[in-house]
C-alpha cells in the first residue's frame, strides 16, 4: 500500500510518475488494487476483508464472505455518508473504542436504511486514501473528468502559461538555474534541494541521450512544481470542501465557519480572500481558491496558532500592578555572549543588552550600579571580571527604547554599591535624561493597592530601597539585603546588620517600589505598606511554594514579589518560572541572556497581550476572598476543566540539528508536547518517529489532555531528531493555551535562542471541548446517563460558626440547580453531535452542515428549512426523511430545549448566588471574632478562614460560570443560524 505522503493529488489529474501527471486519481487506482481492511460488527466481531473499488468505479466490493457475492457490495451511488474517526454506535461500545486508534477508523453510511459498515485500515494513511477517494466519487467529479478528458485544469493552464512567459517562446525549454527561480518566484517557501533533486530525476533519462545543456519542457516542468509544493495533508483538507479540484467562495466560507471556527462573515469576504492568496488570474476572476492559493492562506498570518486578538493589547489593564505578571530580568547588563563562556563572572556586559531585553516587552530591568573613573558610576556585575558599562549611557538607552515595545510603566531595579558623589551624579543623570518619564509623586500612604499599569502608562518607576521618612538629613543608613550586595562603599556595622550611606536625593525618587526584607506572612499582612516589594531567591521562594503555597498567593494579591536565581547559578542558566507563577509572583526575574526551555517558557508566557510585558493574574489569584492552592489536586472552584485536543498532522522544512555533527542531511523527526501550568496540568506526549523525512513529515496523530487552569497553561511543541548525533534539538514553539485559535493552523518553528526557523512549521488541528462548561467533558463511548450528576462539583465546606455555615448549605439546592442546568445542555449537545455521527470536538455548525447535506443526499423528496422564533432555531420538515435524519433533528430539538431553559433560568440563578455571595461577604471582618468565640483558634482557625474563602469563590465562580453558559447558549443559536444562512436552508421570512 502507497504511502498517504507519497500521494500529491487525489483528484483530477493527481498521480504523479515519471510520464507525467494521469486523468485518474492515485486514490481510485490504489482502491481498485484492493487490500485489507478490518470489518467490524456491532457485536465487536471483527473480520479481515479483502476491499476493492470496481473498474467502472460504480461498487466496492469485499471478499471473502459468507454472504452471496451481490450481497457483499455497495454502490457507490447509494452512499449517504462517510465518518471519520470512531463515530457509530458499533465504534463507541467500550471494547472498541478503546483499543484502536481513532485516526484509523471510518464508516461507510449507504442505502436508504442508512446502513453502515465500519472499517478500520493497517494505517492513518490508507483510512485517509478510501475516504478521499470515496468523497471524490461522491461529488461526480471523476465523470466530469472523463467526459473532459483532454482538458487541462485551472492550475495546468496557470503553469503552462508562467512556463512560456519564462521561456519566451511556447515551445521553449528552462534549464536548472531558470527552474529554480521560476519556483520560488510562484512558491518562495518551496526547498532548494527539493527542486534540484526532481529536476535531476526527471533529466536522468534524457541526459543518455542527449549530451546538450539539460533543460526542462513545460509539461516536466509542471509535473516538478505540482510534486514539489503540493502539500498531500493540506490537498486532502481541500478536496472534503472543494466544488472541483478547487474552491468557490461558497465552498471558502463553509470551511471558514465549520473548521476555523470564524463567524459574522460574508461571501464577500471570501472573495477578497482570494483576490489575496489565489495565484492564478482565472482564479481571481471566477472566485476560485485552487490548492495553491489554499495552502498559501493556511500558512499566511490569518491561520497562525497564536490569535490574532492577542497580538495587541487586550486585558483589563486598570488593575492593581500586583494583579499582574511582570516580564523582569535578571543581571541585565550581561551580554547574551556570555552564554558561551558559561559564567557571568567573566563575561562582557553591553549596552545592547538592555536594547535586546526592551524589545522583546521587559518591563523590569537591573542596573548593579558601582563607582567607577572620573566620577561617573558604572554598571557591571561587582568584584567579578565582567566588563564595566556607563551608567549614563546605559540611562540613555533606557530612554531612548523604554517603550518601543510596551507603552506600560517600566521598572528599574537600583542596587547602589556608590559613593555619595556618585551617587548624586547617578540622581542627576536619571533626572535629566528621563525628566517627565520618571514617576516622583509619594506614595499615597491611605491606598491599599499599586496604581494600574494603564495610571502609569508611559513612566519610569525606581525600586530600590528608602531611607526613614523621619530624618531630616541628606543621607541616612539603609540594609544592604539585597543578593549580590555583599560589599560597599561606606558600610557600618550596627548589630551584626550591614549598613550602607543612601542620600536622600536617590531615596526620595523611590516611590512605589521600595524594597524591603521579607519577614513572614502574617507579619507581611499587619505591618507591610502597599508600595513595598521583597525579593526573594528562587531557593527559599521555592519551600514557600511547596509548605505553604496558599498564603503566598494571598501575599501577592496585594503586594509585588520578586524572584531571582540562586547565587550558585554562575553560568547563568534559568530556574522554572512556573513554579513561581502558580504562587502569584508578578517579578520571576530571568536570565534573558541564557536561551533554553526556561527562556522558551517565559517568552512564551508573555507573547500574550500584545507582548507588553504585563500579563492578568486569574481571578482566583486577584480576589481578595478566594482560596487557591496550586499544589492541591482538589476541583478548583468556579474553574471548569477543559480538554485540549491536538491533532498533530504534518511538518514543514524542518533544518537538521543545529549542533548535530556529520550524519548526512536526512534527519528523523518527532513531535514532542508539554503542558506547563499548575501541578495537576503538567504533561506530555510524543508522536511517532517519521523516518527520513524533515522536507514535509505526516505524523497525523491525535492526543488529548486535561487543562484545570487554563489561564495558567503553557502548551509547548518540540521538535527532535531521534537518530542524531550531538544535537536532537530543531525546533519549538510555545503558546499560552488562552492564545490557541481552534481548527487548522500552522506555527513557526523557533531555535533555541529565539530566533525564527521559518519556514520550518508544524500544521495542527486544534480543539478546546467544555470550554467555559460545567464540569468535566464526556469520554466517547461512555453514555451521557451513566454519569454521575454533581460528582465533580466544588463541595461547600464548613466553617465552624453555626449560622455561616447554614446560610453556605443554603446554596447548595441552588448550585446543584444551575450544575444540573449545564449538564443537561452539555449532554444534549454531546447526544445531537453523537447523533450527527460528529466527535466531542466538532462544533455545531459541522453538525449543521451535516443535516444540511443529508437532504441532498436522500431519494425521497423532502424539504427542510430552519425558521427562527424568539430568537431561537427550528427545522421544519416537509416530506418523507429516513429514520437517520428524524434521529438529527429529534436530538437537535431536545438541544435547543435544554439552551432554552437554562437561557430562561440563568439570570435568576445568577442573582441568587450574588446575593448569597454578598450577603457571606457581610460575614467577613468578623469571621476572626465569630471564630473566637466558637473557641477556634491556631491552625484550625486557619483553616476555617480558608474554608471560607473557598466557599465565597464558588458562590462567585458558578454564577460566572452561569453567565457564561448563557452567553454560549445565545452564541449557539447564532451559530446555527449562520450555519443555516450558509447553507441556503434558512427561511429568511421566519426570522423576527
């Protein structure tokens, strides 16, 4: 059996040999050829079947058999459908379900019964090759091709028209160097040593007989461009949506809606996509989209993995800064060269190394700023052999490029080892070069909370530490606590404490970051002030995040932490930032310098919201009564678990390892994924391995995983070599789940250091099921009345004060009202999407389609019209329909009902649980006192105060859940009707 990769087309004129490109598809004739597929029953037999496609292309038959040879056949004409993946009842019983991949699997629906036959191919590939070629029957498109058997398609007459152009002449020939170029003038991201390997395979039998200048015709040099740019696994995305061997705008905006998950758009719209990507003047004239211009728009900006919405900013920025990650480094001043000599005690520190961090969105910079020559201060790691930087023009470049990047307040991290005259040179310096930019205003000492980072839009901020407001002199003594504060210039030793000579002048322009030494939680909460930051290194932060993870969230809902490398780090390598993230800790200060996964996982985390180095903590990291702990494996309450899905399909132009030693140029590439977020998240999974292949590898393989805090998810894609030699590394990419864009996309590859590997990319189909739902999404094959209801719910728990906690169980009638409102509607959406014959992950408007489709489909004259009442949805149905289609629609109505009613209920609901929530709140300032009495106290009285918090945050989180769920049953509706307009089955005059 041919491999599904080695296929370029499986329509019209698609086989590719050494005589050039035949009218028959490669599918058909494979099909004709026959092999083995297994048949499964629906009692879970299965039997090993030899299927072939009939010559006149009319039957598949299979044999042996037990039955009469007429009986073992389907005419092509009397198929209804096809599925694939697991999508029957006969797929979905357990036995099976579960043992076979899903990939391999699909079903033949035929006869007006809507009888089925599920098969399952040896391979991905060979499922891929029957349904294409089935669909390819389907649609007629193989008669058309016979009765216009001479006739060149649309891309044929393209090429042949570019080729004369070139040649100069219609019977003109190109030779390898004018090849090459006229390829990568159509397609400039096609391989150079994939054009020159066709061009010698197609001129190594000329070449024997003729000594001359080796030149291509028109025809070979069509039979080169289609084998070398036509991506099979995008062809096959084509031809399930294509009128023709091409796609009308019509077809463009089914696939638009039902794959890319994209709504509110237009026929018009369509069109001046293909005005855009299509490459063929006939094309743009008749509004077709040929494989050409559908690959260039799968590859185009518009189909990145990362959304579009994220590329700018686009958060709530009005909160308090401690409600926000902080892109922050670490040790600015060290160039990234010293990466190489592998310790920052002896590398060069540059200037270029503020200009690099700036750009890339940092918004918290480290100037170690010492005495140096002539009276001017200098920047470079203290006492070490790094190089020595100007601390003026280094302040010069801040101002310069401060917000290139970010127009958010950027924060300058002061660690003063000067003199007091080089100190005032270092004041005088930032007050002039940064005038109006430096933020001077004193704290406002009534404020709880850090101004926003949108009030502070545009300003330069100082950290560093404060002398005591109460003197009345120029300088006065401060704790020299900081890491790598460990010498000075006029130190005093006062009981056993450092003590380092401050002006006031420095002082006073610290304002809303002084920093201080941390000395416990409780002590934090009573006696620290709003504006007051602790560092901490990454040791002690991290027994902080295993012993006590949860007061250290609430530590950071008010005040900034910042978190920096082990001092033992001397070759600059990274710690995991997440880790710190899952506490709260807005300042992970990094090494920015020192590439790898660490630096893959930060510039990932902050590649959202417009790479403006802020980035919203969740809510249940922000609000002041709420109860997290990352390291619990408990439901997190008002946060619904959501199931990624991730199709893994094929890779593009892969370069070898970058520090592989001579191995040849062929690599063996896998894909390897990482989930990075709190505990419970964390996982991974691997392709399997393509052997030498890194040009276009078809991994075309599916996975799964269970997200709890979405918000906090980092989704990353390895690119390895499995048979290397020095190096395995190629390529990743690394995107905060939030970000994903559903359906097909491509993402670009990036090195280890940063830098683009276009036009090495990967090609996925992504999925989120359950997303803002409740509860946890159903596995196929399990019935939805199997479940049991309220079994995942967040438990109100008690507190220890009588009437708390009955008015807390006072919620629970109502919390299991609207968990049981969600489940119904998430049950009946999973049985409509079941009774399509659709997996978890489609959506409705692919169910639509289908409905859609089916009436075209039937023999019976009947006619369906979707009509909209009250702004919801209704089929109504003229004529006799199959018993497959009253299934559809029955399921369809039980759906729409269960949106109605929790639509009808939500906002009841919702106002009921604000109104406990509220009235809880009332409880709190004297939750403390009303503990007291009930004698409760140490520990427990700590526990009874999180179990308080806990229970407000799943009174707020499931009436946020509720409006949600309203608000996706609403969008629903909308869908449907979209789909519906699409389709050409709306009643237009029903709609009020």
């Amino acid at each position: 059996m041919a491999s599904f990769s080695s296929i370029c087309f499986y329509a019209k004129g698609c086989s590719w040999t050494s005589t050039g490109p035949k009218k028959a598809s490669d599918c058909l004739n494979l099909m004709q050829n026959g092999c083995q597929l297994i048949k499964v029953r629906s009692s879970s037999r299965t039997y090993h079947r030899i299927f072939t496609l009939s010559e006149d292309l009319l039957e598949i038959r299979w044999h042996p058999t037990s039955k009469k040879p007429d009986k073992a056949r389907i005419k092509v004409e009397e198929i209804k459908e096809l599925r694939h993946g697991k999508n029957t009842e006969t797929f979905r019983s357990p036995d099976i379900s579960q043992e076979l991949p899903d990939d391999r699997a699909f079903s033949i629906i035929y006869s007006n019964e809507y009888l089925t036959l599920d098969l399952i191919a040896s391979t991905a590939d060979e499922a891929n090759i029957w349904i294409t070629g089935l669909m390819y029957l389907m649609s007629g498109c193989h008669r058309s091709s016979n009765e216009n058997e001479n006739e060149q398609d649309m891309r044929d007459r393209w090429l042949q028209t570019v080729f004369d152009d070139a040649a100069g002449e219609p019977l003109g020939q190109l030779d390898e160097f004018e090849v090459m170029k006229l390829v990568k003038k159509l397609n400039h991201g096609v391989g150079s040593m994939r054009v020159k390997q066709k061009f010698k395979e197609i001129i190594s039998d000329k070449c024997k007989s003729d000594s001359s200048r080796p030149t291509l015709t028109s025809n070979e040099f069509v039979e080169l461009f289609k084998e070398t740019t036509t991506r099979p696994e995008i062809y096959f995305l084509l031809v399930r949506y294509a009128s023709n061997d091409y796609m009308t705008a019509d077809d463009l905006l089914l696939f638009l809606e039902t794959e890319q998950g994209m709504t509110g758009l237009s026929r018009e719209a369509c069109l001046a996509l293909i005005q855009e990507y299509e490459l063929t003047d006939e094309g743009k004239q008749n509004g077709y989209l040929g494989i050409d211009g559908f690959t260039r728009y799968l590859i185009s900006e518009q189909c990145e993995l990362m959304d579009q919405h994220h590329k700018s900013v686009c958060q709530d920025m009005t909160q308090p800064m401690s409600h926000y990650f902080i892109a922050a480094s670490h040790n600015t001043y060290v160039s990234s060269e010293s990466y190489l000599t592998e310790d920052q005690l002896k590398g060069p520190s540059s200037i270029g190394a503020y200009v690099r961090v700036l750009r890339k969105g940092c918004r918290w910079i480290e100037l170690d700023c010492w005495d140096g020559a002539n009276g001017e201060p200098i920047i470079y790691h203290g006492h070490t052999l790094t190089s020595k930087i100007s601390f003026k023009s280094v302040i010069e470049t801040i101002n310069q490029h401060a917000f290139e990047t970010s127009e958010y307040p950027l924060l300058l991290s002061i660690e003063n080892h000067c003199s007091v005259e080089q100190q005032k040179v270092m004041v005088q310096h930032m007050k002039n070069i940064l005038q109006d930019k430096l933020y001077t205003k004193t704290a406002d000492e009534d404020s709880l909370y850090l101004m926003s980072p949108e009030q502070l839009k545009g300003k330069i901020i100082i950290k560093g530490k404060k002398i005591s407001p109460t003197g009345t002199q120029d300088e006065g003594e401060v704790t020299d606590e900081d890491e790598g504060a460990d010498s000075g210039r006029k130190h005093i030793k006062k009981d056993g404490h450092k003590k380092q000579v401050l002006i006031k002048e420095l002082s006073d322009l610290v304002c809303l970051c002084k920093s201080v030494r941390f000395q416990d939680f409780q002590e934090s909460l009573k006696n620290q002030k709003y504006y007051e930051i602790c560092s901490l290194t990454e040791g002690v932060a991290g027994k902080f995040a295993n012993m006590c993870a949860e007061d250290f969230v609430n530590h950071n809902k008010r005040f900034l932490t910042r978190i920096y490398p082990n001092a033992h780090r001397i070759d600059s390598s990274n710690f995991n930032p997440q880790d710190m993230w899952n506490c709260g800790c807005q300042v992970v200060a990094m090494n920015y310098q020192t590439p790898g996964l660490m630096m893959d996982l930060y510039e990932g985390k902050f590649r959202q919201n417009g790479q403006c180095g802020y980035v919203l903590k969740p809510s249940i990291m922000r609000d002041e009564i709420s109860y997290f702990c990352a390291n619990s494996r408990d439901i997190i309450p008002g946060v619904s678990p959501q199931i990624l899905h991730i199709k893994l399909i094929s890779g593009r132009q892969f370069p070898k390892p970058k520090k592989a030693t001579s191995k040849g140029d062929a690599i063996d590439p896998y894909v390897f994924m990482e989930i990075f977020g709190i505990p419970s998240d964390c996982a991974e999974d691997r392709t399997k391995t393509v052997p030498h292949n890194g040009y276009n590898p078809i991994f075309d393989e599916s996975f799964e995983f269970t997200v709890n805090l979405p918000e906090m998810a980092l989704v990353r894609f390895v690119v390895l070599d499995d048979d290397y030699i020095g190096d395995e590394f190629i390529g990743q990419y690394t995107i905060p789940f939030e970000c994903l864009q559903p359906g097909y996309r491509h993402l670009t590859l990036y090195s280890n250091t940063g830098e683009s590997l276009a036009p090495a990319s990967l090609f996925v189909h992504i999925a989120v099921t359950n997303k803002r739902g409740g509860g946890k999404a159903h596995k196929r094959g399990l019935s939805v009345k199997k479940s049991k209801r309220n079994s995942h719910i967040a438990r109100i728990r008690s507190v220890g004060v009588k009437n708390v906690d009955e008015h807390f169980k006072s919620a629970v009638p109502i919390l299991e009202d609207a968990n049981n409102l969600r489940e119904n509607v998430q049950n009946a959406m999973i049985k409509f999407k079941e009774a399509c014959g659709l997996a978890s992950i489609a959506n409705l408007k692919q169910c639509i389609r289908l409905i859609g489709q089916q009436q075209d489909t039937t023999s019976d004259s009947v006619s369906l019209q979707l009509v909209v009442r009250d702004e919801l949805p209704y089929f109504e149905l003229e004529g006799n329909c199959s018993e497959m289609l009253k299934k559809r629609l029955s399921a369809f109505e039980v759906m729409v009902f269960e949106c109605k009613i929790l639509m009808d209920k939500a906002d009841d609901l919702v106002a009921k649980l604000d109104n406990l929530q509220q009235t809880g709140l009332d409880f709190h300032d004297k939750m403390n006192d009303l503990l007291t009495k009930e004698g409760t106290k140490g520990k427990k009285l700590s526990k009874s105060m999180e179990n308080f918090a806990w229970n407000i945050r799943i009174l707020k989180g499931q009436a946020d859940t509720m409006s949600r769920s309203k608000k996706e049953c609403q969008d629903w509706m909308k869908q449907i009707t979209e789909a519906s307009t699409t389709l050409g089955i709306l009643k237009e005059a029903a709609v009020l």
